[in-house]
C-alpha cells in the first residue's frame, strides 16, 4: 500500500509538471477591460482617473517548470500583490486632499475598503480591529478577493473574537480541495480543455457560512465586493443577493479557483480589475470619507530594473507592465474622488506575507497590521 501511495504521488507530480510546462508556453491573454464603471483605484498620494477611460487589465500567469503549488504561490506574489517587504507608511502629501480629520464631526459620513492581496486576510482583520478600538464607525465596507472577506465580517456584524477564531484555526486542509490527480492526467491529456482551476472551492463556501450574513441584505451595514465576469468580459460589483457566492468569486484566484458561476457567468477574483474598490464603495452610499487597507504590490514600490536579472524575464517584464496598469487606474479612482470631494486615507501596514503553506504566520499578520493601524490612525482622530 505505501508503495502505491508512492507511485501515485512520483505520478501526480510528473503531471503537474507537465501542466505547469505546458502553460508556460503561451502568455495567456485572460481579460481586457474597456468600460468597468465601478473600478477603483487607491494611494498613498491620492490620484484620480477618467472613469469613461480606464485601461485594460491584461492578465497574464506566469508558470516556471516547477510543481503547480509552488508555481500557483509565485503567480500570487508576482500578479496579485503579496510581498515580502510591504512598507508601512501613508503619505502627508494626502493632507492637501483630506480636509478634516476622522473625528473632527459626528455626522462625518465614513466607509472603510479592503484591498486585494494574497491570503491578506489576516492583516485586514488586524486593521478592522483596530478601527473598531478607535471607535471609527464606517456606514458602509467594501472588499476585494481577499479583502471581500474581511468586509462581509465586518457588514454582517461578526465580532472581533469570532473573526480571529476562524481565521487562526484555519488550517490548508480546509480550503485545499483539488481534482484527484486522475483527473488532472486526463486533462493534460487533452491540453486541459475545459479544466479552468485546480481548487473546486468547495471547502472555502463551507468554510465561508461562518460568516453570519449569507445574504447581502442581511448584512448591518451596506457592503460593495467585486469580481471579474469572464462570460461578459467586464468587471462587476456585487451589492444584493447571494454573500457567499459573491465572496467565493471575489476570491477566486486565477488558475487556483475554478470559476464561481453566477446567474449563468463565470466569475474570478476581483482584483484582477478592481484591486481596492473605492468609487464602488462611494457609489453605494454618499461618504465625506473612505479609509482603505491597502495591500500594495510588491514589484511596483520603486524605480530599479532588478527583473532584468531575474529568471523568466519576459514574464516578470509582462506582469510588472500588469501590475503598473492596475496602479495606474487604481489613482486615477483617488482622483475621481477627490473631484467629488471624498477624502481617502490609505494605509499600508509592514505585516509579515501569508500563504497556504505559511498559514502560522497569520496572528502575526494580524497583530502588526492592528498595531500599525491604531499608530497611524490615532493621527486622523
């Protein structure tokens, strides 16, 4: 028996190699967005953008000849913006755009918004505690990928203790549910044809009903999360209808996920278009104020040409360009914003990066992006 486990094993892996040399051949062309009307973009120096004119979102996954974990952990850090060296800082070139601070009113409108971010839960319910304890009370959350998480606990009520007992016994095992490697071989066999990702996603909905609101309009306080409609080939912004379904497909990474599908269109993560949804948010409800968690990229922090040196140029060439668009329309949101009078505070929080195999890691997360907050926050209150 153990040496069939064996040979099962030495197969499975062969194949995932397979799978990963395969699609490293192509630069796969995912989406392109032309007209998204809820995409927003966020910093530390608030921008603003044309919402008639935003670029396109060309995704492109990067595969190294490598196991698929291995290869799908590298896509998250490359393209969805996880990085080792997060920096911790909010800019006081923001002070010409934020007029007043937090408390400075009692009928000072506030919304609070979630970035995406690679298993960047952790730091944002680090953050949303440390709101909580300066007694910022938002009238309205809105999320994206794994921030869409953080946001529907927070709409629906979900307390502090609630929130870290389910994010700190969370174990891979209750989310890692792929296809038997059978399934992958015959796939493979057949150039992956209609296979569209490696977790089914199951164990993460089951995982998801301990969210108390599983309807959006049971949530306490109004929340905007959104996603990216592969079917119609835009992004959208979920408000009403089914919590669970619409957290599933903000979440659902690229080649990890398979596609959620909703009302008949297949949905993946919403930062791929909509990295922190801010004129979502300001769209939902009419603010004086957004704080956002932002979870910035890491390949986007500073001027070098450092890829140049790594393995695989071409692609970390293509998913800086990728990374660049996605700032990019993410300040001209800031923008759109500040023309509407909408002040932004962005905060980004020094937490230490999480990943499935690094999930021990997550109440460190946690602690520093609260720690963090509450110092930077205490200034705006």
């Amino acid at each position: 028996m153990e040496g069939l486990k064996e040979l099962c094993f030495v197969l499975e892996n062969h194949v995932l190699w397979a799978w990963s040399a395969i699609m490293a051949l192509p630069w796969i062309f995912v989406s392109k967005n032309s007209n998204y009307k809820h995409q927003i973009t966020n910093k530390s120096q608030i921008s603003i953008f044309n919402d008639q004119n935003l670029p396109g979102q060309d995704i492109v996954w990067i595969f190294e000849f490598w196991s698929l974990e291995f290869v799908l952990f590298d896509i998250y850090d490359l393209i969805f913006g996880i990085s080792n060296t997060q920096t911790l800082r909010y800019s006081r070139e923001m002070t010409k755009y934020r007029h007043t601070p937090l408390g400075e009113t009692q009928t000072s409108a506030v919304g609070v918004v979630f970035s995406s971010g690679f298993f960047g839960f952790f730091a944002h319910a680090g953050f949303l505690a440390a709101i909580r304890e300066l007694e910022i009370t938002p009238i309205a959350y809105a999320g994206s990928s794994s921030g869409a998480i953080v946001a529907a606990m927070a709409a629906s009520g979900m307390d502090d203790h609630a929130i870290r007992e389910m994010l700190f016994s969370v174990r891979k095992e209750a989310f890692w549910d792929p296809d038997p490697w059978h399934v992958i071989f015959k796939k493979a066999a057949n150039l992956f044809r209609g296979y569209s990702g490696y977790l089914k996603g199951e164990r993460f909905a089951r995982l998801l009903e301990r969210i108390p609101a599983k309807q959006f309009e049971d949530c306490e306080t109004p929340l905007a999360l959104t996603a990216t409609n592969l079917t119609q080939k835009k992004g959208t912004v979920f408000t009403r209808g089914n919590l669970i379904k619409a957290i599933r497909a903000s979440g659902a990474v690229p080649m990890l996920f398979k596609p959620v599908e909703i009302d008949g269109s297949l949905y993946v993560d919403g930062g791929v278009v909509d990295k922190a949804p801010l004129k979502a948010l300001a769209d939902l409800v009419d603010l004086d104020k957004i704080i956002v968690h932002f979870i910035a990229s890491g390949n986007v922090g500073k001027s070098e040409q450092g890829f140049l040196e790594k393995r695989m140029c071409p692609w970390h060439v293509q998913y800086l360009a990728v990374n660049i668009a996605r700032q990019e329309a993410y300040e001209r949101q800031l923008e759109i914003l500040d023309m509407r009078g909408v002040a932004v505070i962005e905060v980004k929080t020094d937490a230490p990066a999480v990943g499935p195999n690094k999930l021990d890691k997550g109440p460190a997360a946690y602690e520093t992006a609260k720690a963090a907050a509450l110092k930077i926050l205490s200034d705006f209150t």
